[in-house]
C-alpha cells in the first residue's frame, strides 16, 4: 500500500531516537513514539504499518497517525506529543457545595421515591441552585470518595 506520509528521519533525530530507546529515558509512550519512528524512518527500516504496530502493540491506526504528526507537525511534536490547548476542568464542587449534597443523600428521598438516585440528585442540586450544571457521574465520584 501505498503511504501518503514518508517519514524520512536526519541523522541527528535519528541519533536521538536510538539514545532514547536505548537509556529508556522518558515516558514509556515517548519511548514507544520512538521505536515507531525509527521503524517507520524510509532511509532505514521502513517497516510496513502493520509490522510495526504488531512489534509494539499499538493499532495501525497509531502509526499512521504517528507518520503523520512526523510530516505534518514535525520531530518534536511527534515524540512529545501535542500540549493540550484546554486545562482539565478542576473540581465542580467545594467543600459547602459537596457537603449540601451529602447531607441531602443522607435525608429523606422526595415524596414518590423510596430512594435517592444519581440522577434525581443531580436534578435536585440544579434545582436548589447548588451549582448551575452538574451531572449525575460527578455525583457518583463525589459520593464515592467520601464512603
């Protein structure tokens, strides 16, 4: 088959590549960014897709996406990885706010319902204006981690 991007690695890279393999140094996904490359290199091994994601576990799909990202974004992106561009979200809940729902789950279900549910407290936090979004996952989390 034929492959849209070539990855064709300079002497240095390659050199680098071979170090980090070899030392093991960094995390064990740049580790493996680096075998793929160094595989993945035209001048030198040129592995087909499906070689290479067998030797190292991954699905071709990766290395594909990895050959790309070499083409594409360039050495450094492709064996760091991307930054993200938006932080995690931090916690929804503060200490008031999670201990309002606590002492809501510890009181009487509302009238109809013989128990609280995830999603019926969820409801009832947005209702009484706890916090303005909150899904019934975070809840679970929540309520989890205190029991």
């Amino acid at each position: 088959m034929n492959k849209k991007y070539i990855v064709r690695l300079s002497r240095e890279e390659r050199q680098e590549l071979v170090e980090l393999v070899r030392r093991l140094s960094g995390s064990s996904q740049k580790v493996r960014r680096a075998q793929i490359l160094l595989k993945a290199d035209a001048k030198f091994s040129n592995w087909p897709d499906s070689q290479i994601a067998e030797a190292f576990g991954c699905r071709i799909q990766t290395v594909e996406n990895l050959r790309k990202r070499m083409v594409t974004e360039g050495f450094e992106v492709a064996l760091h990885g991307k930054p993200r561009t938006t932080p995690p979200r931090g916690k929804i809940l503060n200490g008031k706010q999670e201990a309002k729902v606590i002492a809501m789950r510890l009181g009487k279900p509302p009238k109809g319902f013989s128990n609280w549910s995830l999603r019926l407290l969820s409801e009832r936090v947005i209702e009484l204006g706890i916090t303005d979004s909150i899904s019934h996952e975070t809840v679970r989390k929540m309520l989890k981690k205190t029991g």
